[in-house]
C-alpha cells in the first residue's frame, strides 16, 4: 500500500472526502491568499504583515476555462506524451478569490460551463515506488 503524499506540502488537507486548500488571511484588512501570503499583505491599501493560516471553500463557481495545449507550470506534472488538458478558474464566493486548477479526470471541458459549480478533489499526479502524490482538480457537484 502506497502512502499518499500532497505534490506540493502544506497547499491543501489530506481529506479525501472534503479536502480543503491552505491559504492565508490577512489580520488587518481580513483578504485571502492563496498560495499563502506570509510576509506583507498584497492589499496595497493595508500595511498587514500578520496572517492566519485558513482552509477555504471546497467549492466554487467556474468563471473561466481554457483547453491548454502547451505544457503546465509547477506543481504540475505532465504525463509523456503530453495530452491538452482543462484548466479552470473558480471563484470562491466568500473568499471573493479565483482559484486555477485542472479539471478532474474522466471530465470534459464540454461538461462545463461559466458558473457550474465545482468541487474540490485530490488526484494522483504522479507516482514512484513508495508513494502516491495528490494534486487538487476541479470536478462539476453534478458529475
Ligand atoms: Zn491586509
């Protein structure tokens, strides 16, 4: 039995039923990150350097997608040969966030839509001997 590992530590819970990604709020002016903001607060009305860490919503509305057909940047791992694949932009409603992710396997770009809402799932992205490493996609709550 392989151990499941996240490809990227520390970005989302390991909860197979309701994973959640890792983000950041800030204390000042209470606005999300994601990936984490720790340092200074990209807010460029607010002087914040504390930050929360804070699981966000586990769904959302796609509010664009777009078919790639070149290779994708980190975390991603592109299988060889390289097939296109769907990425898309869901907005978080209370987090008022856009968060990019592939959709989930066995889901065609067709399948969705501007506003279908998704959910938050973890795949294996890729493998070796000992451990599966797990990436989050996007997958429509109908599907
Ligand atoms: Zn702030």
């Amino acid at each position: 039995m392989k151990e499941q590992r996240p490809a990227v530590e520390g970005w989302f819970t390991m909860d197979r039923e309701r994973p959640q990604l890792l983000g950041t709020r800030c204390q000042a002016c209470r606005t999300f990150f994601f990936p984490k903001e720790e340092q200074f607060c990209r807010n460029p009305e607010c002087d914040g350097r504390e930050f929360e860490e804070v699981p966000l919503s586990n769904k959302g509305r796609v509010w664009s997608y777009t078919e790639h057909h070149y290779q994708p940047p980190e975390p991603y791992i592109s299988p060889d040969p390289f097939v296109p694949y769907t990425v898309a932009a869901v907005e978080l409603a209370e987090e008022k966030m856009v968060i990019l992710g592939q959709l989930a396997t066995g889901v065609q770009a067709k399948e969705i839509e501007v506003g279908t809402e998704v959910q938050l799932v973890l795949e294996t992205l890729y493998e070796d001997d000992s451990n599966d490493y797990l990436v989050w996609k996007w997958k429509p709550t109908t599907h």
